[in-house]
C-alpha cells in the first residue's frame, strides 16, 4: 500500500513539474519573439541594409550574415533570416 501511494505522489508532482515547466518556456519563447522584433528594429539602419544588399549581389550571403552578426549581436539563424529577407 505504502509503494502505491509513494507511486501515486510522485506521479501526481511529475506532472506539476511538467506543467510548471512548460508554463515557463511558453514565457521564454514569447520573451524571445518579442526581444528579436526589437533587435531586428534597432538594427535595422540603411547602412547595413545597404552592406547586405552589396555582398548579396556580389554573391557574398555568408559574408553578408557575417556582417549582420557583428553589427547586431544576433545569433546566426537570426542573422540568417535577416538576410534572406534581401533576397526575395
């Protein structure tokens, strides 16, 4: 009988923890969205919107993300999604 209940409560606060938890990364991803809006428009200058469409035509995308790292501090697949809105 004592396992069964022990059973019982460690189920019963697994799944407090698991709700807790997602409760918690919905939050993060929401935070993160909201953060990478605001980074794209801060750095969103003409100066650098000018540099990625350059290297873009001169066939340079990876220079170009390169670029859009150094100037924004973005991480590389947000890098990279800000330069493959230049290239459609």
């Amino acid at each position: 009988m004592g396992y069964l209940f022990n059973t019982i409560l460690i189920v019963f606060f697994g799944v407090l923890i698991l709700n807790k938890l997602n409760r918690i990364e919905q939050q993060l991803i929401g935070s993160k969205t909201i953060t990478l809006e605001k980074n794209q428009n801060e750095f969103d200058d003409s100066l650098l919107r000018d540099e990625v469409r350059q290297l873009l035509l001169e066939g340079k995308k990876i220079k170009a993300v390169k670029r859009v790292r150094e100037r924004t501090g973005l991480s590389l697949l947000e890098a990279k999604q800000y330069v493959d809105r230049f290239e459609l």
